[in-house]
C-alpha cells in the first residue's frame, strides 16, 4: 500500500579547509568538482547549499524506492523536488517492505539504478546502519535530538498514529479489539505487510499489545490477539493495497492514519477510526546509502525534505513532520492543513531503540506461527 529512537543527537561538523600564505589565511570554498560527494557529511562540504545543488544537478538523477504516491503525499514531495531541482527522480518498487528495501540495495549493489535514499520503519532502520551515510542537514538544530543519529546515519521524518480503517458499507465500525473478534469481522481483516517487514505491520501489532493492556517492553500480547484473530477466521494473510481495499477484499485494515485516510479520500464507505486509550505512534526513518550511485542528489533530498516546504507537505498528507515544533515557534506550519488532521491526542506510546529490537526479536521468533 503503502509499505511502508531515542538516541541523543551530537551535532557534528566539518571544519572549513584553510589555505595558509606568507601573508594571510583565508578559507578556501570547494568547487562542486573537488568535493567526494559520497563522504560529504553536510552541504558545507561542499562549499555551501548552492554548490550542492549545483553537484546534484551535474548527476541529473535521484533514485528513491518504497516511497508510493499515495504514502504521507510522497506523490507531490517527489514532483516538488523534480521541479525545484530540475533533477528526475526514479522511483522504484513503491510498495515493497522496509526490509525488502535494504535486500534491493544488496541486490543492486555497484549498480546505478540502486536505490540513494532510503525510508524506513524503524526496526529495520536500527538493524541496517552499516548500509548508511552520516549526514547533518543544514537545519539539523530543528531536529529534536532524541529523534536523529547523532552523526546523521538516520533521521526521524514523519509519524502518523496506528488506525483501523474500514468499509462502512460491509462493516459496521469497531469500537475496540474485542470488536473484531466478532462474526461482523469473517475474513476481513488485514495488516499493511508483513510485522517482520514492514514498518506498519509491526505497529499494528505494537497498538494490539498497548490495546490490551501490555507495554512496548514485550508484544507477546498484541502476537496472541492477531493468533486469536486468526484462530477466529477473521485475519486473513493479506498485504492490504490500496487495489484490495477498493476490490473489498480486504474489510478492514490496520494502518498509519495517513495512508487510511488517504483511502477514505477515493473509496465509497471507506472510514478511519482510532481507539480510545493508548495511540501508537512511530517515526520513519531516511538515511542516505553508503553506495548511492548518485551520493550529491542523495544530499540534496535529505535538505529538501527537511525544509519548511517539504515538511508541510508531509502535513498536507495527514503525516506528523519531525520538525513541526521549530515550524510551529518560526510560523511556518501551513495551519490549514494542520487544522484538517488534528493534534495527536490520548496516551502516545513510542518504542524505544531497545523496545524496538526486541519486539523484532520475539516477531521473528514467534509470528508465523501465530497466524500459521
């Protein structure tokens, strides 16, 4: 459909180069050309942002993968950049998994359609560093620091809350998790990927433990209500798309609230709801690749999308920004689309870097046989 931390952040920055004369010292910026795109750790490596530019346009080409248009208005991010820059952006493989995005960049290693960037749920983010290029956008003081690597390796970008979206026509709305262990609910519902995989799935499962009154520490309990969903006959092993839900296949679907209303906005009795009490929430992740064919406009996208403009966008999509709270004291938040999604309310749960790693652990251990 849409496939789509808490480590104190160090600010880190390369010291000018400085050329020496008998007599004077003066700096000495780089020209786009002298610059090793590929080890650059922010735009002033290069000499400043227009040189980045100016290095980004010379590669003429971005690629980016699991990024659909219809995933928190990714759609018009990836227009704005191609028509800012004047640089084409390759979009690959929109709906695979997190997981399946760090197999592709093995996959396409030394090749030039590999992906740049990356996006990424946040276990398999904390499990893939050895794949990322540290990177410090130019407003990396807006990003708060328990959501950024402190050298830039990953970055936090934007958050929904776990939702339950639904076919009002077939379906009447759940109230609770109990809800959908109902007869009403007979091969309906369904999960966006794998929770092994994907991002979103993970949170769904993430939301069932909260839900049922464990904690983030151990997801044992929300693994026994997706087995006691299945054992109901009411899960069914199906990657919600956005061609499932519009085809009825798939009833009911655990996503961000930004994909499931994005649903809402094209199909008939498509509704989103959130249950009372805890509300799951879960950054994304970008992160440059190491072996980026195209290392300068890999750059280039990470300040894009860290900017005022890009961020809004996310708003615009249904989606959180990670810097909404310096674009809220600066006045930059577009208060019109803010106003349309709403503040997150009730008890907002977060994994840990640790919470996460486990919950991995015990779903690769445990999942399958639960819905087997």
């Amino acid at each position: 459909m849409f496939r789509k931390r808490h480590l104190a952040g160090i600010a880190i920055f390369a010291a000018a180069a400085i050329t020496l004369s008998a007599c004077s010292t003066a700096a000495e910026t780089p020209a786009a050309t002298d610059v090793d795109a590929a080890t650059a750790t922010s735009a002033d490596d290069f000499g400043g942002l227009d040189a980045l530019v100016a290095a980004a346009q010379e590669e003429g080409e971005l690629n980016v993968i699991a990024l659909p248009d219809n995933w928190a208005n990714y759609g018009e991010i990836k227009a704005m950049f191609e028509e800012k820059y004047d640089i084409v952006v390759n979009s690959a493989d929109p709906d695979i998994s997190s997981a399946e995005e760090i197999a592709a960049a093995d996959n396409l290693a030394g090749q030039d359609t590999a992906p740049d960037v990356f996006d990424l749920g946040t276990a398999v983010a904390l499990a893939s560093t050895d794949y990322f290029a540290p990177y410090q956008v130019a407003n990396w003081d807006e990003i708060p620091e328990g959501n950024k690597e402190s050298t830039g390796l990953w970055v936090n970008d934007y958050t929904g809350s776990m939702s339950i979206g639904y076919n009002s026509n077939d379906v009447p709305k759940p109230e609770s998790l109990d809800d959908l262990l109902g007869d009403d609910y007979k091969g309906a519902v369904a999960l966006n990927g794998d929770p092994t995989q994907a991002g979103a799935a993970f949170a769904a499962v993430g939301l069932a433990t909260v839900q049922q009154g464990g904690t983030l520490d151990d997801f044992q309990d929300g693994i026994d209500y997706f087995g006691e969903l299945n054992a109901a006959g009411n899960f069914i092993p199906v990657n919600a798309t956005p061609a499932t839900i519009a085809s009825g296949e798939t009833k009911v679907v655990f996503d961000w609230s930004y994909n499931n209303l994005s649903q809402a906005a094209v199909v008939d009795g498509w509704e989103v709801t959130t249950l009372p009490g805890a509300a799951y929430t879960s950054f994304y992740n970008q992160a440059i690749s190491k072996d980026a064919p195209h290392p300068a406009a890999a750059r280039l996208w990470q300040e894009f999308l860290y900017s005022a403009e890009a961020q809004n966008l996310f708003i615009v999509g249904g989606a959180y920004p990670v810097t909404i709270e310096a674009m809220n004291e600066a006045g930059s938040t577009d208060e019109d689309a803010i106003a349309k999604i709403g503040n997150l309310e009730g008890d907002i749960v977060t994994p840990t870097e640790e919470q996460a790693a486990a919950a991995s652990a015990l779903l690769a251990e445990k999942w399958a046989a639960a819905i087997g």
